[in-house]
C-alpha cells in the first residue's frame, strides 16, 4: 500500500522548477490530446540519402548516431533481460512463443531511418548534407491524413513514410548549453523510494521524443560509447530534463546519463496507466568531459 500511495501521488504531483528555454526554432515538446501523430521528437545521426520524388515531396534515410550500420536496431539491454526471463519457463511452446515475442518487445526500428520532407527550402538548404552529424525534428502521423492536418500540406498524401520531418540543425559542438542537470526533486518518479537499483550509461542519445498515440510519455534510445550497433532504451518522465537532453543532442556530445531502475512491478504499473517503454527512469545528464572523435556515418 505505501508503494501504491507513493506512486499515486507523483503520479498526481509536479515540481515547480523554471521552465527550460529553449533557442529560438527549436520546438518544445509537450503532451497533448492529440491523436493524430504517434511520435514527436529529435533524432540524431547522419543523412546519406535525400531525393526529389513524385507530387514534389522529398525522400530521405538517417543514419542514426556516429559509425552505426545498417540493419534493425534491437534494445540490447532488452534482449539479454527477455532472453534470460524465458529460460525460466518448461512448457517449450510457450517458451518458443516468449522467444519471438522478445524481437516484438524490444524493437527500436530499422537503421537508417527512412523520413519525409515536404519543403522544398529544408530540402534545398540541407540535400547536399552527406553524411554531415545532424539533429531532425520530425512528427510520426498515424498515416497520410493525419499527416495532412499536422503539416498541414497535401503532399503528406504522397509521401513513402509517415515520418514528417519539418526541421534539421547541423550539430554544434559549441551549441550554448548547460553542462549538467540533474532531476527537480518534485518530479516523477519518487525513485529513492521505489526504484531497487541505480546506474549510469554513456553514449550519444540518437532519440529523444514523445511517444505512443494517447499515453504519450518521453523516451529516449541511446547509442551507448562503444559505438557501432549497442542501443538501449530509457525512459524520462521530468520535461525539462528532457528539454535538457534535447539541447545536449544538439551539441553531438557523448551524454553521461544517471538512472533508476524500477521493480518490475512498479514499472509495469506505470506502464499500465501512463504508457512507459521502459522500467529505466534517467534521473540526470551531464556532458562528458572525454568526447570521442565524431566518426561519421557511411
């Protein structure tokens, strides 16, 4: 019961910390009733390709993050967890069925990451960005239709893919931005109290966005320091830490991340009422002082 009360109130409560300012252009990003889009966010990595189509509407793929390659992207943290959960089980079609549910549960998505633009100015100023780091904003419409209201712009009818990006920053090293920031302890969750274990990760947040189609929760998808194809997922439920992470993408710097892990009990009951991907909560991020050399994607 002290569980459930404490969980009920941060689930009701907010701290009072000033709000992030953001730079001018860059969309601060919110819950909203809005049901026509799945996905809200900021995706890093590197264009290698961007094409004039048909209905004149332009076609691209990021490569996400630095010396990745291509391929579907797996939560390896998710994968090595899932896996071990089912060698629990004896019934062997159950476990065959526990098995392919693990490629489901622990999806991040195909790399690269096929987007759609439908102006011209952002294409011309940025089809010639080969392979140059680079921080999209994009929205993820539930289909077509939907993607007509959000731009709004016809073409969204015409598009490959549902992934409408509408702004792209080239990554500045120098981008004014606060080195660190740590969680406002008024904000979810009441980790100290909940969670059973804490830890950090290091590595180049490639996804930072708002997601699902009602329960709409930050997450971010980090590309952890070694490099290559080792991703995971962690959740952020403080919107201006978030802000935060945004602003630190925008740099192309490796991020030190501090995280809460929640019992799994907690963490699916969070998942139940307020759509979390993941039991891991970030609880503060600094920019590290050791940034590997930008490795460029190809």
């Amino acid at each position: 019961m002290r569980v459930l009360a404490i969980l009920f109130i941060a689930f009701l409560h907010r701290g009072s910390v000033a709000e992030v300012q953001l730079p001018p252009g860059v969309p601060k990003i919110r819950w909203s009733p809005n049901l026509l889009y799945t996905e809200e966010g900021f995706r890093l990595g590197s264009i290698v390709r961007f094409g004039e189509h048909w209905f004149w509407h332009f076609e691209g793929e990021l490569m996400l993050g630095f010396n990745s390659t291509p391929g579907i992207i797996m939560d390896h943290d998710c994968v090595e967890t899932e896996t071990a959960a089912t060698e629990k089980i004896k019934n062997e079609k159950k476990k065959r069925h526990a098995l392919n549910a693990v490629n489901s549960k622990c999806l991040i998505g195909p790399n690269p990451w096929p987007f759609s633009v439908v102006d011209r100015k952002l294409f011309d100023k940025y089809s010639d960005a080969s392979a140059s780091p680079v921080v999209l904003y994009y929205t993820q419409a539930v289909n077509g239709p939907a993607g007509l209201v959000l731009l709004p712009s016809a073409k969204a009818l015409f598009t490959s893919t549902d992934n409408y990006v509408t702004e792209i920053w080239p990554v500045d090293p120098n981008f004014p931005t606060s080195s660190s920031y740590t969680e406002g302890s008024g904000e979810l969750p009441p980790a100290d109290e909940t969670s059973y274990t804490s830890g950090t990760f290091q590595g180049h947040v490639v996804k930072a966005s708002i997601d699902h189609l009602l329960f709409k929760t930050y997450e971010i998808v980090v590309q952890e320091s070694k490099g290559g194809a080792s991703f995971v997922r962690l959740s952020v439920d403080d919107s201006k830490l978030f802000d935060h992470i945004v602003m630190m993408m925008l740099t192309g710097k490796e991020i030190k991340m501090r995280f809460d892990q929640l019992f799994s009990f907690e963490g699916d009951f969070l998942s139940s009422i307020r759509g979390y991907s993941t039991n891991y909560r970030v609880t503060s991020v600094q920019i590290s002082d050791e940034q590997p050399p930008m490795k460029e994607n190809f």
